[in-house]
C-alpha cells in the first residue's frame, strides 16, 4: 500500500447558524470516508448574541479537541434579502472560523450550491435530498439520524471537501489549438 492509501485524516464539516449549528466528523483513510460522529450546537437557550457567539466558540473548540481534526470545511453564508439574517449568521461562521484559527486548523469555505451539487449533483437539492444521500453514501443507520437537518448539512461540508481532495485544479478548457497555443505559449516549439 501507498502512503496515499495509508494516510489518515479526519475533517470536520460545519454548517453555520445563529440556533442551530450543525457539525459532522469524518475519519479518511485512503479514499474511503466513514462517519466519526454529526450533531448540533443548539444556541436557542441563550438570549444575548455575543452569549450565542461564546457557546459557539467553546462547543467548536470542545469538538475540535474532542475530534483532532486536520482540516475544517465550512458553508459559506448564503446571500439573502434579510440583512441582520446575513450579519448575525457571518459572525457565527466567523466564530466557528476562529475556533480553528486557533487550533492551526486549515479551512476551506464551500457555497451552499457546491456542498449540494458535490453531494447529489443538484445544487437546487433540499435538505432532505442531501441527507439521503449521505445516509446511502456513509451507510448510516436510520437511528444514528438526528431530526435536525442542520447536521448533517455540517457533515455534507465535510463530505464535500473529502470530494474535493482528490480533485486537481483543473485549467480553463480550451476551445481551439489557436486558444490553447495563446495560452501556453512556453509549450509550443517552432513556428506556426
């Protein structure tokens, strides 16, 4: 076996929210995914904003040194017409974003539309689209579902970026010899 297929990594998937936070934990070994745990931040007791923004910090710390994870994927904010909506959901992501800051935790943002397309190949998808189908993907048992669809939109972040990570970058297509001689010119020998 490679070092590929040996490597372990664990990524934690945040689903970003002022009431609720969903989370989900995967462990990677290779290229095989398993579900380490999924849950929610339930913020709904606490009245004051920066209360909320305090438990959230130390619930995504707690996780963080409960997990050790290698990496956090987050869902980025979504742009609504509802301004305050956008500002008090920007600070809880940002809290969570400083929760791993503060552990050397690289993240990557991912927009809602690319977690549901990676997912189920619909970026219009609902919640319980992308819930099925990580309960079929990560072959979770019925019971291990929580009712709260904001965990395992966490746990789809998380899955989300697994995808990616295999993924190169890959180029701009080209759309003609002329248009791929433009742009790589340090590949082409000789005249034209």
């Amino acid at each position: 076996m490679t070092d590929k297929q040996n490597s372990e990594k664990i990524i934690l998937g945040i689903d970003p929210g002022t009431n609720l936070m969903g989370y989900g934990v995967l462990r990677v070994t290779g290229n095989k995914a398993v579900m380490e745990t999924m849950g929610i931040i339930d913020l709904r007791k606490y009245t004051g904003p920066y209360l909320k923004l305090g438990r959230i910090f130390e619930r995504v710390t707690g996780i963080i040194e409960s997990y050790l994870p290698d990496e956090m994927a987050i869902e980025a904010p979504f742009f609504g017409k509802n301004v305050q909506s956008m500002l008090k959901l920007g600070r809880a992501q940002g809290v969570a974003i400083a929760a791993a800051i503060h552990r050397d935790i690289p993240i990557t943002e991912y927009a809602p539309l690319k977690i549901k397309m990676a997912i189920t190949g619909n970026g219009q998808a609902s919640k319980e689209q992308v819930a099925g189908m990580l309960t079929r993907m990560l072959h979770i048992r019925e019971e291990d579902m929580l009712p709260y669809m904001d965990a395992t939109d966490g746990l789809a972040a998380a899955y989300c970026h697994f995808l990616q990570m295999g993924k190169p970058a890959v180029a701009q297509p080209y759309h003609s010899w002329k248009d791929f001689i433009r742009k790589n010119p340090d590949k082409v020998k000789g005249q034209i």
